[in-house]
C-alpha cells in the first residue's frame, strides 16, 4: 500500500515537473533586452517603457521562435539619426549617434534631438537559447 502511494505521488510530481517544460514564453524584461539590441537604442534613448502586447510561438526560417508583439516608449538622451515612421510607430533602422554609414540613405534617415519622445510599435522574434530567450537577429 505505501509503494504504491510513492508511485502515485512520483508520478504525479513527474507530470506536474514536464507539464511547464513545452510552455516557456519569454518576458516582457526579455523581450526588452532584445529590442534594445535590435535598434541600439540604449546609446541614444532611455527605454521609458516597454510593454508586451500579445505573441505566439511560431517558426522563423525553420526555427521554433517565439513572435512577441509590443509597445515602447523611447525619450532620447542625445541627438541621433534613425529611420522612424511616425504613421507606423516603427524603426527601419538602428540608432546612429553622428552621421549614418556612406551606405545608409541619409533621405530615409531623420534627426532627432535630446528630449525628443518615439512611440514604438512593432514585433520582434526570439529564440530559447541554453542561456535563456535572445533576440533572433535579422
């Protein structure tokens, strides 16, 4: 009778133990820390906010990603040049501190100055590394 209540018990604490292993999502502070990467934005701006939106895992390329949507709100800290569009709330481009690369299309690119406020709303994909969620770069 009491091995097989330590067998129910083992099996049960298995089940709940693999249950959570299939439904890791990544978190808001993840999702952050890649959209910084992805735009450079902590040498130009303070990430005033950052808010995840909705997100779904999926494939990227034939890789298990996971698609997370958000909103962000950038207050730059000096002035620098970047592709935003204002209609879209999205960055085309990182943030560059002086002049962009010779190869870069300063028409596309505008200045934006210490003080200035960039409402952000896009998506980015990360993937689950040994070392936990990082950014699925482009």
């Amino acid at each position: 009778m009491i091995k097989k209540r330590i067998a129910v018990v083992l099996v049960a604490l298995g089940a709940i133990s693999l249950a959570g292993c299939g439904d890791s999502k990544p978190s808001e502070k993840d999702g952050k820390e890649g959209f910084d990467k992805q735009y450079a934005v902590s040498q130009c701006a303070i990430i005033k906010s950052f808010k995840k939106t909705n997100g779904a895992n999926t494939d990227f390329m034939g890789a298990p990603a996971y698609e997370m949507y958000y909103e962000a709100e950038l207050k730059l800290n000096k002035t620098c040049f970047v592709n935003y569009s204002e209609q879209g709330k999205h960055l085309h481009s990182k943030f560059t501190v002086g002049i962009p690369d010779w190869h870069v299309n300063l028409a596309e690119h505008q200045v934006y100055h210490a003080g200035d406020t960039l409402l952000v709303s896009d998506k980015l994909y990360l993937h689950n590394t040994e070392n936990g969620w990082v950014l699925l770069e482009l």
